[in-house]
C-alpha cells in the first residue's frame, strides 16, 4: 500500500523550513537540510509531503530507517542468486536506490554511529565502496541527505552536523488562531485524504513546476564579485571554520536567485539565506548576531560552538596571580556566606548566578588511572588475538576473535557449490571499546570560594585533552540551584573548550542526588543507543552536602575529585567518595 502524505503546500508557517527544502531541491549541491525542533512542529509531516512536489529526476525518495544495517545501507551479496545459481553479485542498497534523490533519516541524531560514518563517506565522495563478503563493487550515490531531530533526545556528531548544507530550528511556540488552524487542517486531512489532496492539487503542481523553472535558471545566474566578497566578510565575522560555509552560500544565493526568477544574485538573496548556512556554524568569538528573518514568526535562534579557541587559550604554567579587581571575590564570599546560613536540607535559593573564569589559573594535571580492569582485559585479548583470522570450520568456534554468531555470507561464499556448505565462518569479534567520559561538575556557591570553581575547570580542560588525544566521547553536566544542567553533549572529545567552560556560572545549593539519579538514567539510555559503552565518571565537587548517596553508584569507574581549598576539610569529600565506592583525589592547589 502506498502512503498518503499531508500536502506539503497546505503545512500552516514553518516559511523557514519550506524555503530551505525548496532551495536544497533546486540545487542539490546545496548539501542537503537539518531541521532542530521539538515534538509537533511538523518536522516530518513537512519531510514526506516534501517527497511529492520534487521534480522527475529527484523522484527517488529513499527512508533510512534508525534500525538499518550496513548491509541494508550500502548493500551486500545477493543470497538468494548464491543459493539457486552458486555465483556471487551485488545486491544494491539504500545508497545505491537514493542516487539523485533524497535519503531521509528520522531522528538522525539516534542513528548509529557506524551507519553515520558511512553516510559521512558517500556524501563526501559521491562515491559508494562497497569491499565486503567476497564483493569488489562501487558505483556512484549522490543524494540529498535530509535529517529531522529532536534536541532533548540526544545532539548530532559534529562531523555529521558539518555535512548538511542547510540547518533549521523550529519553534514550538504557537499562537492560539495558528494552533486552531493547524488542527483543523489536521482534521480535514484525517476524515476525507482524498478530497484534502485534490484541494491542493493545483498548488503542488504549480511549487513543482516553480522548481523545475529555477533548476533551468539556475545555471545563467551570476554573481557579483562584491557580493562575492560581502559573503566571505559575514562567513569571517561568524567566526566559521573552514571554507565550507562560504561554498554553501554562494550555491544557496544563487538557487535562491533563481527561485525570485532573477538572473543575477543581489542583497537579498543573501541575506534570505544567511541564518540558513550560519546557523549550525557560528563559533564562538563570532562578531555578528543573526540577522532577522522576514516573514517568518518562529524565527531561529541562533546557534555557536563553543569548541574553537586557539591553542593559546589552554591556561598557561605561569604562577597564579589574583584578578586585579575586588568585584569577583566579593562576589564569591558573599555566595559562600550565603551557603554557610543554609541547611542542605532547605530550599535551594536563588543567589544571583556567580561567573568564574580560568583565566591566569595554571594548568592542572591528574593522576587519574588511564584503564580500568575491564579495559585491560579488552585491550590484552586484542592483542592476543591480533594475528587470528577468525576462519572456522566444520561448526567449531574456535577463535577468541570471533563472535558465536555464523557469518552466513562468508560461509555461503567459501562453499559455493555445495549445500549444505563444508562448515560455518562466525563473525569476527569487535576488539575495541567505545569510552564516554562522563564530567560532574558541582557549580554551587561554595565553590565560588578561593577560585575553587577555576580550578575545577583547569581540571576538567586536562580530562578533556586526554580524551581528545585518544579520540573519545564526552560529556559535561553541572549542578547548582535547582537546576541540572547539560553543559556539553555527547561527542568525540573537542580540542578547545575554555570558553565553554568559562560560560559556566555557579550559585545556590548542591542538588546533588537529583544530579547523581538523572546521571543513572543517562548512562542506562547511552547503553541502549550504543551497546558495549564504557563510562569512565568525574565528579568535581567541594563536598558541601548533607545528603547520603549510597544509593546512587555510577556505572563505570567513578573518579570523586574533591575541590575543596582547605587544610581541614569541612567537607565530605571523601566519605562521599566511600558512599559512591569510587576513587577519591584532592584537587591540586
């Protein structure tokens, strides 16, 4: 059975989102469109109706589906043709039916990273290499990569961000005429899909026909050397990294050039598409706010990494040397006497949030363990097995590099032209381990005291740079008030946090159980996203709580960092640290 899609031309607001899916559709080139928005903003509605007003030769409309395989992605042998005629070919996959068209990928901010890494590889190249079960293929994949996801259900690897042309950011908010109008178009569609489709018949065909019109256009529109320039001048105020925000600009001005019928790129068009290409590559230090969009109500905010900072902003071995000016430590005795009138038992408060930069602290280094047990015990079978095929024969699992799952393709392959075959072949065993570095850092007011806070942040910029070096996850959350927050998603460890680390502010009380049960949940839903995740957990905190916390161990090997300045500690650190059965160190002064 076919699916009935919901018009794309009939979706109420949301300009923003049509507009960069149009212009991605004129000039594929473009690099493809992220859209960032909560539940209910029509984010897939506005997807699939996308697939019924492309134009002919844009007609294959593919759905990468969060529980594909790489098989299933780049294809694989053709069973069925080893079985009846004993002769290996090609099966094509997802890539291989998505050439010039779509792939769309729901939630793509879930989907595994393996088949991310594949996705990242043929956009890149256009060019799918397929070496694989006795196969030695390629053929061409160029596509429109098109992605939907939802914030609060986990970010998107960095490189992956970095390939989509276009990004947009959806808003919820609605007022109660567009809510009104939205669910009675909703409910038209849903008694009579028919009669709602014949509706907008004329509409659609017309946005198709617009579209083919601009794609003709589209190769005789020029653009002026000064808006040329005017382009690179924005993308250097933004702060981009790279040139590849200027390529996309340039490509989406003109197909949005077209789009007006104009012959030649002006103004307008480039400022139509400035949030549209900027809005997932502003860094930080950029100099420029978005501009405002027109004719859209739900505009996008902007959006910057915090994760490019010259190397020179990695606090310095110099002696530490006070702030010149009073206004901070005042600040921070203040917060401190505050704490010291306040149960931790009582309301948290609502001291005014404290910020305290690294700024002049020396670097701080750890003796942290680099492995746990299980990690060596990973790391030593590896090697063991470093020269081991993993072939086996006769139905014996014989190799320690190799699964008890039967690799049927290899197995097939190794006995054609005999069933039942000679003996089985098993998957080979994945030797390595993915690392999360999972950071807590206690941002209550306490920790105002003596530039404790500073110096929990050096810390947390060592950690950092150790996981960078070896290429692995992290993560950074921060409890204070009555708010746990995510400071820093889930990604492959960046090479320049400071500023991100520096916007952390601090007050109030330590919220401490609430942090440690939401971390449980956390790590118990990163494990069901990515099997065999190993958590290695820091908890950088003064201590300054009342609250038992037995209950509440961590997965992984916990780390408890005590931040407290202090001769005689007034704090719990390392009782907490005996509670959370956890390595326990005291933060360098």
């Amino acid at each position: 059975m076919s699916r009935v899609n919901f018009p794309f031309t009939a979706v109420s607001g949301q300009s923003l989102f049509k507009t960069a899916l149009i212009l991605a559709a004129i000039n594929p080139g473009i690099g493809g469109v992220l859209v960032n928005g909560p539940r209910g903003t029509a984010k897939s509605t506005l997807a699939r109706g996308f697939a019924d007003i492309l134009p002919n030769e844009l007609q294959n409309f593919v759905t990468l589906p969060l529980s594909a395989t790489e098989e299933m992605l780049v294809g694989t042998l053709d069973l069925q043709l080893v079985l009846s005629e004993q002769k290996v070919n090609f099966k094509p996959g997802i890539l291989a039916k998505a050439h010039q068209g779509i792939v769309y990928v729901d939630e793509v901010n879930l989907l595994a990273d393996s088949l991310v890494d594949l996705l990242l590889d043929v956009s890149a190249s256009g060019i799918n290499y397929i070496e694989r079960d006795g196969i030695s293929h390629q053929h061409e994949s160029r596509f429109i990569l098109l992605g939907t996801m939802n914030p609060e259900e986990g970010e998107l690897r960095a490189q992956l961000l970095d390939r989509f042309g276009l990004s947009v950011e959806l808003s919820a908010q609605y007022s109660i005429n567009e809510r009104v109008e939205i669910v009675c178009l909703r409910e038209a569609f849903d008694q009579d899909p028919s009669a709602f489709i014949a509706k907008y018949a004329d509409q659609q065909q017309q946005l198709q026909q617009d579209i083919t019109n601009a794609q003709a256009l589209l190769g005789q529109v020029s653009c002026p050397l000064a808006l040329r320039q005017f382009i690179a001048q924005r993308c250097h105020d933004a702060n981009v990294d790279g040139l590849r925000a200027d390529i996309v600009w340039f490509k989406t001005a003109l197909a949005h050039a077209a789009w007006q019928g104009h012959s030649e790129v002006t103004k307008a068009d480039i400022l139509a598409v400035e949030e549209l290409v900027l809005n997932h590559r502003r860094n930080a230090g950029s100099s420029q706010s978005p501009p405002p969009v027109e004719n859209n109500q739900h505009q996008p905010p902007s959006s910057t990494s915090p994760f490019s900072r010259p190397e020179s902003t990695y606090p310095q071995t110099s002696q530490f040397s006070p702030p010149s000016t009073s206004a901070e430590p005042s600040s921070s005795e203040q917060a401190d006497s505050n704490m010291q009138q306040q149960s931790d038992s009582s309301e948290w408060g609502s001291m005014p949030a404290v910020s305290q930069p690294i700024t002049n602290i020396q670097a701080v280094e750890l003796p942290i363990k680099q492995q746990d047990a299980k990690k060596k015990l990973i790391d030593k079978l590896a090697l063991a097995s470093k020269n081991n095929q993993g072939a086996v024969l006769g139905g014996q699992k014989s190799s320690k590099n190799t699964t008890a799952s039967p690799d049927w393709f290899a197995t097939l392959v190794a006995s054609l032209g005999r069933w039942p075959p000679a003996g089985l072949r098993f998957k080979k065993a994945k030797t390595g381990q993915p690392i999360l570095h999972v950071i807590l850092l206690d941002t209550s007011g306490s920790t105002l005291k003596k530039l404790q806070l500073s110096r929990a942040k050096a810390a947390i910029m060592h950690i950092a740079e150790q996981a960078y070096k070896q290429r692995e996850l992290l993560c950074i959350f921060g409890f204070g008030n009555d708010v746990i927050e995510a400071v820093m998603p889930k990604q492959k460890a960046p090479k320049y946090i400071q500023h991100l680390l520096d916007s952390i502010t601090a007050g109030g009380g330590t919220p401490i159980r609430e942090m440690l049960t939401q971390i449980r949940a956390y790590q118990a839903n990163c494990q069901k996203q990515q099997g065999g995740l190993a958590f290695r957990n820091y908890l950088l905190t003064d201590g300054r709580i009342s609250q038992d916390v037995d209950d509440l161990k961590l997965t992984g090997h916990t780390v408890l960092i005590d931040t407290e300045d202090s001769a005689i500690k007034r704090g719990r650190g390392a009782e907490i640290a005996q509670q959370l059965d956890c390595e326990y160190l005291v933060l360098p002064t």
